[in-house]
C-alpha cells in the first residue's frame, strides 16, 4: 500500500519559541519512515511563510497563495533529508503579508494537491496523512475555507464521523508528540498487504479421502499429462451430496523481521588524501558473491548424471526411488477445506492449537450464494457455541493438515463503530449502534483456522520434578510422624511460601484494574478485532487499543494484545538516534558513512558527545523512573506499583522465603550429609548393596 504523508511547518516569527522542537519533531517523524525502508513512502513538506513561493493553488490564482513552498511527494534519502534540514527548516523573521498563504490555506493547499495526484478515480490501496506543526500564535483565517476544506476531508477520509467530528483527527501539544516520539514502543511498524495463503472451498458431506484415493490409484497407471486433469479439483459428480462455497484465508499474524545488515565493500574515494590533515571520503558498493567450479578435460567422468538416484531408507535396507516410485510416494490432494465433524468450543484445550492462525472469509469473486452459506455456516456454530474439525489442504498437491475452524464476529476500523443518524434529531446528531443477542445482518462473520495435532504428531518431553504443596500441621510444634514428611519438609515449597505467591499475583492481576463488569464480556471470545496501525508515531492510540463502541473486548485484553515487538523496535529507535546525531555535522559532501568513521577518532557534536551518550539519553527520557526496564510490557502503572508500601513488605518477605542463599544452603548441607556417610533413614535400604538385599553375601 502506497502512503503520502504531507507536513505542514509553520515558519512565521511568532514559532520563535518553539521552531527548534518544531524542527526536532519533523526529523524524528521523517526518519521513523525512512528507518522502514518501505518503497513506496511518500513525504511532502510544505513550509507555511516561506521565503519563496511554490504551490498548486499560487499557479491557479497568483498573488493569492504566496510565501507557502509546496514539494512534490518523494521517497527520502540521507541527501534529501540533510538538503530539508539545512535549506528548508529555517525560520522567516520577517512580517506575515496579507497575501500569503497561511496554515489553513496550506492544509487546503495539501487536500488540493491530493485531488489533483487521484483524478476522478479514487484509489483505494493508497493512504493519505496530513499533519500540521505550528503554535498556531499566528494570524490564521478559515474565512471561506471550512466547507471547501470538509468537502475534500470527506471525499478522502474513508473513516466514520462521530461527535461531529472525524475519528481520524487529533489535536497534541509539542510536549506530548516529543515524549512520545521518544517512546521505544511506540514505533509504528512496517504494514503490508496481506497475501491469501488459500483460495477454495469449504465443503460438507465430502468423502475427500476416498476420493483422493481413487485419484492417486488411477495415477499410478496414467501419465503425466493426465495427472494435470486429476489435479485440477475432485469430481463433485461423484459426491452428489456434498455443500460446497468458496473462502479466502489470509494470515492472521504477520512476523515483523528485524533490522538486518549485509557486507559492504568500502573503498577510499578520493585519489590523493592524507589521514592527518584530510577527511577521507569512502565508496560504498554492495558485494557479489561468486562461486566458480572448475572441470578439468582431461578428467573422464564414468558417471553420468542419469545414474543418480534419490533413495528411501526403510530399516536398515536402502530402496533406489526413481522418478516412477517417488510419484507413488506422493497422495495426490486437492484444495480445499472438508468438515469432518462439529465440537463444542471449549472441548480443545488450547495447547493443542499449533501454528499461525488463517481468517476465512467468502471470496472476492464469491457468489451470493457462497456468501450465504459462509455466514449461515458461521452462524449455525455461533449460535450452538461449536467449532468445525476439518481436513485442509491449501494448495493442490501439499499435505494434508487437521484444523479447527472457529467462528467470531469480525471487527475492522471501519465495522468496530457503526454510526447512523437518527431520523428525529438532526443530521448533526448521531449515535453509535451495539451489538445485541439478535445477530443481525450488520455483523462480518469470519471463520478463525488454526491448525491441531495429528496422533502421531505429539511428543511430549519426560516429565522433570513433579511437587506438590505441604501443608503443614495446625500445632506448629507437633513433629513429623515420619521420615517421609521430612523430605517433604526439606523438598518442596511450603504453605506459608503458598500463601505468599498468591498475595504477589493478586497484586499484579490485571482484572482488578478493568472498570468494566466481566459479565459484559462473557462473549468476548467470539470478537476478533483487526488492528489499524497509524504509519506516523503520533500520540494517538490506534490498533487493537483503539476503543470500539461495541462490546467486545474489554480492557484488560486490550492492554494485553497492544505490547509491541521490543527488539524490533528499539533496533529502529537506535538507527534513529545515529541519523539524528550526525544530521547534526552534515556537510554537504560528506555521507552518512564518511561521519560515522570519522566519529571514531572524535566526538563530531558540539557539546563533545558520542552517538552513544546521545542515544543514552535517549533512553533514559524514554523511561517513566531511572533504572525502570523498559522491556517491562506497560499493563499497569509503574509508578503506583513502585510506591505501594504492601508490594515493598511483600517483596522482602519473598526474598526471604526465596533467597538463593537458602537454597544454596540446603542443597550445600544436603551435600555433607552424602560426603560424611549420614544417610537419610527412608533411603539406607535403597543404597544397600545388592547382596544384602538378596540375603547371599555380605559380612561373615
């Protein structure tokens, strides 16, 4: 998906104050999207009381839109970024004319400038951003620009309106947007399309296997052109009873990689240098990896290729599998989903889930009949509280695989809050439509595959030290009736040590922060709920933790599901720090590489810092308290955790109870014993000598 993120900055002399943080902001915002690399992010920064005159609306109405610098939409690089920093981002101190074109106009000036790149033809898969930076202690005037300006909001903002104004809109101050920014886990992360991992059929009352069985007999005697029409679906001739609709499954998770470096060559570029009166300027080419092979004519090689062969171990015997014997290894399969049989939801523990999770929903191409019969189906297990056990195959030819289809309401950005306006008030006034226990036909029914076990698929490791709880007798000073009790003393934890873990996870249970009553969200494992990810680390909560206006998931499970990925994350924030830190010294000639070398002699910042002090202090500011882990997921507030005099006591009565010292102690004294001969009386017969034990040996 292609975005354009347009950047308004106000340069106008009452930004004095704040230009510097304005500045600041800009570049951690552009280098948070450079970081991703993503080929087809578009920025345009538009200046507001520039210097020089460049804009769309200026060349259809001159002298009516001057002083605002318009740049075309471009993917930025190390130059274009040091050229806007240098050039660019500079304050006017000159008076504001009436002629120029001020922050609303300039808004209306990106919202122009985005109609004319669509046409007529709005394009779906593009996504567009404007964020405006100013104090807004300038003279602004929206005289005749507020219906041109929501007209165009309109036309371009796919999202809902809601107490008249839209979802999409924020308002921050500088402070704010910098701590945030700052923030390691609130990188935005890399979107893309998902791809659809199957593409056929749901079908029921199917005898697959036997169909499937049939098709590989018939391939053992058939040829290879023939196999193409085996393999292009079953014979629904052959089960005429079968209930057949089309699906589409995409990936439920997507696995973000992380930042990852490759060899460079580095070659000096200039001619002629000197290490100590000169800066030395590199040439960076990327390395090609060449493998030769050499054959010698004079070697006569007696084996011919033909004369290999892929074998099959089978015992301790070798069996050669030429190209007809691996084609009956192989069961020939056809796409599709086959319901084997319906259960009750909960009769799977959910450690027999395996795997990345597939959404199914109807096909692009689906039929209404096909879009019927997916959300009757969907409703029906709904209804009844099922799931489906199915047989799938994804693509012609691959594995078979067993997975359980579970039904849920599909919640999107666009289908978490349904607005109608009421008919009796006004068209201003609007109300947000909930779900109730009637299931109407508003709601998006999707099918959740996740992949089970087959028998001969499970393993399970030998168990390891199985304990169990002590508990001990109500006179304290009553004595262990048996040797046996006493190992139980000294092996496992005791109730006391019981009663102490359970206080410590009562303090860190989340379901006592929800506001909301549990059983408003009895049903809350019927929702899946999509993220929508904003692209700029914005101090707005997007995503998961979005609130919706339906009833589905509830507070706590959002604070759950809405941690970030840590390492990829603050792998960006660090790559970040070190483009900012050398922004700083960019000389024009110099590359982002020629810096980083020459920073190894000497710190580059006038305040003699390293790229390391600054990334330091980075992420010191990034934390609420010195010396928190910010790897810590924030589901509860650390601060108050922090001050809670009960959670301190408690702690310290755990580190006694727990002390590694005590343990070591034990197992140390427990050593002795075994050195000094001083045998437990339950284990003296077990470590008596096979002759006494049988009575035919031992001392005369």
């Amino acid at each position: 998906m292609s975005e354009y993120t347009y950047i308004i900055i106000d340069e106008s002399p009452p930004m004095k104050e704040d230009f510097r943080d304005s500045v600041d902001y800009v570049l951690d915002l552009i280098i948070s999207k450079l970081v991703r690399g993503k080929k087809k992010d578009f920025i345009s920064v538009i200046t507001v009381h520039d210097k020089n005159t460049s804009n769309p609306m200026n060349d259809r109405s001159p002298d009516q839109w001057q002083n605002c610098v318009l740049e075309n939409p471009t993917l930025y690089s190390w130059d274009k970024l040091e050229h806007l920093m240098k050039e660019r981002l500079q304050i006017n101190h000159e008076d504001v004319e009436r002629s120029e074109a001020d922050v609303p106009r300039a808004i209306a000036i990106a919202l122009q400038h985005i109609a004319d790149l669509e046409g007529k033809k709005k394009r779906k898969s593009v996504k567009y951003s404007i964020l405006v930076v100013s104090n807004w202690l300038s003279e602004n005037s929206w005289d005749g620009l507020i219906e041109p300006i929501c007209s165009l909001s309109l036309t371009y903002d796919d999202e809902k309106w809601g107490n008249g104004r839209i979802s999409g809109s924020f308002m921050a101050s500088f402070e704010t947007a910098k701590s945030f920014i700052r923030d390691v886990n609130k990188e935005p992360p890399k979107l893309v399309s998902p791809t659809p991992v199957f593409r056929g059929e749901i079908r029921l009352f199917c005898d697959i296997n036997a169909i499937d069985m049939r098709d590989t007999i018939s391939s053992l005697t058939s040829s290879v052109d023939s196999l193409k029409s085996l393999l292009s679906g079953y014979d629904k001739a052959a089960d005429s009873a079968s209930l057949y609709f089309m699906a589409d499954g995409y990936p439920l998770t997507k696995k973000e990689a992380y930042f990852q470096t490759k060899e460079i060559a580095v070659i000096p570029s200039d001619e002629n240098f000197n290490d100590d009166d000169s800066m030395v300027h590199y040439k960076i080419s990327r390395i090609k990896y060449v493998r030769n092979h050499y054959v010698y004519e004079e070697e006569n090689n007696e084996n011919s290729t033909e004369d290999a062969s892929k074998e099959k171990l089978y015992g301790m015997s070798i069996i050669p599998a030429t190209s007809t014997i691996q084609r009956q290894f192989k069961t020939l399969t056809h796409t599709g989903i086959d319901i084997i049989s319906i259960a009750e939801r909960g009769s799977i523990p959910p450690w027999y889930y395996k795997g990345e999770s597939v959404m199914l929903f109807p096909g692009k191409s689906a039929s209404t009949k096909d879009v019927t019969a997916f959300c009757m189906f969907s409703q029906a297990l709904m209804v009844t509280d099922s799931i489906a056990i199915a047989r799938v195959v994804q693509k012609p030819g691959r594995p078979v695989s067993l997975a359980a289809l579970i039904p849920s309401f599909v919640l999107t950005e666009q289908t978490k809050s349904q607005i109608k306006t009421e008919e009796a008030a006004s068209g201003v006034k609007r109300q947000h439509m909930q779900i109730d226990d009637d299931m109407q036909p508003e709601h998006y029914y999707g099918l959740t595959m996740v992949n089970l076990f087959f028998e001969d698929e499970r393993r399970f490791a030998p168990f390891g030290k199985l304990g169990r709880v002590y508990k001990q007798e109500k006179d304290p000073q009553a004595k262990s009736s048996s040797a046996k009790e006493t190992d139980m003393q000294r092996d496992i934890p005791t109730q006391e040590m019981v009663d102490v873990m359970e206080q410590f996870v009562e303090k860190l249970d989340l379901d006592r922060l929800n506001d909301d009553k549990p059983q408003d969200f009895k049903d809350e494992s019927r929702f899946v709920e999509f993220n929508d990810f904003d692209t700029l680390p914005i101090p707005w909560n997007r995503g998961i933790d979005k609130q919706s206006t339906y009833k589905s998931i509830s507070k706590v499970t959002r604070r759950i599901l809405s941690q970030n990925s840590p390492k990829v994350h603050f792998m960006q924030k660090v790559v970040r720090v070190i483009y900012r830190y050398f922004l700083e010294d960019a000389n024009g000639r110099s590359s982002l590489y020629d810096l980083v070398e020459s920073s190894k002699k000497e710190p580059i910042s006038g305040d003699a810092r390293t790229a390391f002090d600054v990334l330091r202090e980075s992420l010191e500011k990034s934390t609420k308290i010195n010396g928190r882990n910010m790897f810590i997921p924030d589901l509860y507030d650390q601060d108050v955790l922090e001050s809670d005099q009960d959670m301190k006591s408690l702690l310290k009565r755990m580190q006694n109870l727990y002390g590694v010292e005590k343990i070591e102690s034990k197992e140390k004294s427990a050593q002795e014993e075994i050195n000094v001969g001083k045998i437990r009386p339950g284990v003296a017969k077990e470590l008596a000598s096979i002759e006494q034990l049988l009575g035919i040996g031992g001392e005369k």
